[in-house]
C-alpha cells in the first residue's frame, strides 16, 4: 500500500478513483466514454450544474456570487484577476507569503500599481505577516491563504476596507470560510476537489465590469458567467471528478467534518516532530498548515537516509520542495489518519535506529 504525501496532484479519494476510471469506459451506461462525450449533452450539463450546487451548498455561498469551473490553473487567475479588477492606472494592493503570493503580485503589476502591504520574504517566508494596514484606496487586496512549499496558512482571513482576493489552491474545502468576506476567491483543483486542469473560481457579481478596459472573451470573468463556465469546451473530464470529490465531501459530512480531521492529522504529526529530537519544523508554531506539514531533519545527513526509509515503508511524495529542502508532508482531505500515524511511526523507527 502506497501512503502519498505528495503536494500536487494531490491523493483522491479511492472510491473517486473508481468512479472515474469506470466513466472512462462507460459513462452513466451511455455507451461512451466520458472523455468523448459531447459537452453540450444533457449528461454533462447535469455533472457541471451538479457541481456548481454542491460548490455553493458545501460553502454556503450567498446570493450575488457566480461559481465558475475554467482552464489554465491558479497561475492563469494571476492575471485575470487584476485584468478584470484593477483599472488603468489603479493600485492593488498584495500580502506577501511565498512563492504563489510573489508570482501573482509579479502578474499584477502588467495591469497597476501593486503595493506590497507586508512581507515574510526576509525570513524565507517562515511566518505570516499580522501587523499591516490594508490601503483602502487599493482596488482589492490579495492574500494566498496556505503555502505548499514553506508549509504557513492564515489561521485567520483579514478584515480588509476593500474586496478581498484570494487564491485558496491549497486549502479550498479544508475548513469553514465565510464567502461573504471575500470579493473573489479561487483554485486550482488538484489540491483537495479533483485533478489538474480545472480551476474554481468564486466571484461576487457586482465587483465585476468597473475598470473600463476592453477585455478579451476568454479572459472576462463576465463572459464566463454568461457562458455556464463553457463559453468554450470545458475541462470535462476534471469537472466529473471535481464534482465526485464535492460529493464524496458532503458524504463525509461536509467541511465542519473534514475540518476536524484535518485539525486532528496536523496535531499528531506536529506533535512528533516537536517531540522527536531528530526533526524540527521550520515555520512559526502559530502560522503552521494543517495542509502542508514542512520539516527537516536535525542533522542534514539524515535526510537521505529517512527518504529511504519512507521510500521502504510505502511513503511516498514526502520530499521538500526543490527550493527548500528537507521534508514535506501534505496532508490533503483525501489522506486518510492511517497514513499519518504510519509516517509517525517511520520517524519514531528512525529515531530508534540511529540514536
């Protein structure tokens, strides 16, 4: 058995799995394969509908929001986002946390004046900024809401003068959020709903079509609106497992349930990692993910050894990014607290062996 901590494409739930490699045969005893259906066909108009309803009911999403499922990735919603909400010659305004936050900020500035409202960079991003005040003159402000690669989430969302944006990729369904604080929030997929080439995007209406700029068709989130999210061939086939994992969600119990485990799997390990001289975190106790649990070993040269080890236990995906080294675990709505406790016990046999 296979434990997979990997940060993206992140693990689905089995049954999900099942469900979807079967409508790849045969999709809803149509005959065909759901990746040769027509997306204009009422069988696909019920999966995207469906989908909607489940985005707005596991949400709670108010009245005066659109939910949309579009193409390109979180990284595409870098641009349109300012491209559909900072006016010519307008500021926005940016919280710097990580990688993510700095390429979004980095697109912005092709539209506006962006204003860095606060930074974690001079500290290799190891904790959220909290002492800052939000320009009410700005346009939006923009927080990325959980960072994959330095393992830091906002335990708590800022109250800001202006529409918030946020790009929720790596938490999206993990926990209650209240959708009314937010103007625009979106993510890319493969995550915690489904697998890469879909992105969620929820927007309130009435902050859309204010900066007078010509905007093309594919770009405008207006547009998008009208069209039911296929103003163009949609992603179907990322749409159908998306809307699979919603209800395999709601099935669970919703978000207030899966909040709950994901609080529980973040304790333990976090737990072992204080708790076990051969490891330590690396970010602020306070601004730990309960997505992305990121961790090195005490003495470096331990590193590739523990890998091994991980690598011999069935762990897989427990690599640190590229960029920072030493070990991450993510542990996505779909791992289950089996899989924790079995990483757990290959630090606490690794301890053993080499103390």
């Amino acid at each position: 058995m296979k434990h997979n901590f990997g940060a993206g494409p992140g693990i689905l739930p089995h049954e999900v799995l099942k469900q979807a490699a079967e409508a790849v045969i045969d999709f809803n005893g149509t005959g065909l394969s759901l990746l040769e259906i027509s997306h204009r066909s009422k069988e696909f108009e019920a999966v995207l509908d469906e989908a909607v309803k489940l985005v707005k009911e596991l949400f709670n999403v108010p009245e005066g929001y659109s939910v949309l499922f579009l193409q390109g990735g979180a990284s595409t919603q870098f641009a349109l986002a300012p491209y559909n909400l900072l006016p010519a010659g307008g500021k926005a305004a940016y919280l710097e946390t990580g990688v993510w936050a700095n390429k979004a900020l980095k697109e912005a500035k092709y539209f506006g004046e962006v204003e860095i409202v606060a930074s974690s960079k001079e500290s290799n991003f190891t904790y959220i900024p909290k002492d800052y005040t939000v320009p009410a003159d700005a346009a939006y402000f923009h927080i990325t809401s959980n960072n994959t690669i330095y393992g830091t989430q906002l335990q708590e969302f800022p109250s800001s003068p202006i529409p918030v944006v946020c790009d929720m990729s790596s938490d999206i369904f993990s926990r209650k959020i209240n959708v009314a604080d937010f103007g625009l929030i979106y993510a890319g997929a493969q995550k915690n709903m489904g697998p890469a080439g879909v992105t969620l995007v929820i927007v309130k209406d009435d902050i859309l079509g204010k900066t007078d700029r010509k905007i093309p068709a594919m770009f405008n989130y207006q547009t998008q609106i009208e069209g039911g999210s296929m103003y163009n061939t949609p992603p179907v086939f990322a749409i159908y497992v998306s809307m699979l994992t919603l209800n395999w969600l709601k099935a669970k119990g919703g978000v207030e349930a899966i909040e709950q485990e994901n609080i529980t799997k973040a304790r333990v390990l976090y737990d072992e990692i204080d708790r076990n001289p051969f490891f330590k975190g690396v970010c602020v106790p306070e601004d730990r993910s309960h997505m992305n649990v990121c961790f090195v070993a005490e003495n470096p040269e331990h590193e590739k050894p523990f890998l091994k080890l991980c690598d011999e236990r069935g762990i897989v995906g427990i690599k640190g990014h590229r960029s920072v080294g030493g070990f991450r675990a993510s542990i996505y709505n779909a791992l289950p607290i089996t899989s924790v406790y079995v990483l757990i016990d290959a630090m606490q046999e690794f301890a053993e062996k080499n103390k």
